[in-house]
C-alpha cells in the first residue's frame, strides 16, 4: 500500500468516526428535548465510544502525517497532501473533515447549553422545594414586594 493510499484509509477513517459522533449528538439532542432519560443514558455511552474512535483516527492521521516530516498542522497536512498525485480527492476528504468537526463542534455547543438550560431548571425548581429561598418575597397591599424580614408581625401591629 502506497503512503497516498493510507493517508486516504486515515482520512476516511477519520471522517467515517466524526459522522458516527455527529449522529451520536444528534440523537443525544433528541434524547434532551424530549426528555428521555433512558435513551440519555444509551446515548452518553454512544458518545463516549464514538469520541474515543474519533480521537484515535486523529491521532492515527497525524502520526502518519508527522512520519512524513511535515509539521502536526492544518499547513503540514495540506503540504503532505500537495506532494501526493490525488491531491483532489484527498482535499475533499480534508474539506469533509473540517465540515463535520465543525458541525460536532455546534451541535455539542447546543446540546451543552440545552443541558445547562435543563439543570437550572432543576436547581430552580428544587429550590422551590427546598424553600431554600431564605428571603422570599411577599406582596404589601399596594402590590410591591417586600422581604420577609421587613414585614410586620402580627405581635408588632
């Protein structure tokens, strides 16, 4: 096998394991929006899995790229690939890649905050439970609010 022919298999493999983890985002964003805690569960085991593949395929490609005396950068990699003859076939496997890690990128970026959105929730909604709120408001009968510690007693009246 020739050094073009693996850099595509590393390419491919690489762009094969960020659309596994583009799914895996996707379905773990169903799982939040709908609030299903079971398929959540699955589905973080899934993402776990599919970022340790991803992370393998990278490091792969950019010891093979590194082998090649070119820098472990964008501009080593695009120069490895200059010096090969299917340079166009191997651009667009690199233009692929850098497409779906920036759609993980945004979609991980979504679900992070569609989570953080979902605790605060939980904390507000626990709070109220909890009557942690040690200063809740009550209302005076011109509908201002008041704190609890400046309300009269019925001692004080």
């Amino acid at each position: 096998m020739t050094q073009e022919q693996q850099l595509s298999l590393l390419l491919n493999s690489e762009v094969t394991s960020l659309q596994t983890l583009l799914d895996t985002l996707n379905r773990e964003f169903e799982a939040l929006t709908s609030s299903d805690v079971d398929a959540l569960e699955r589905v973080t085991l899934d993402k776990n899995n599919a970022l340790a593949k991803q992370a393998e395929a990278t490091l792969s490609r950019q010891h093979f790229v590194t082998a090649g005396t070119h820098d472990n950068t964008d501009m080593g990699l695009q120069q490895l690939i200059a010096g090969y003859q299917d340079q166009q076939s191997l651009s667009n496997m690199l233009s692929q890649l850098r497409s779906l890690a920036e759609q993980c990128q945004n979609i991980n970026r979504t679900n992070g905050r569609l989570i953080l959105q979902k605790h605060q929730h939980t904390r507000n909604a626990l709070d109220i439970l909890r009557q942690a709120d040690s200063n809740p408001s009550t209302y005076s009968d011109q509908g201002d609010t008041i704190a609890s510690g400046e309300s009269r007693s019925l001692g004080k009246a």
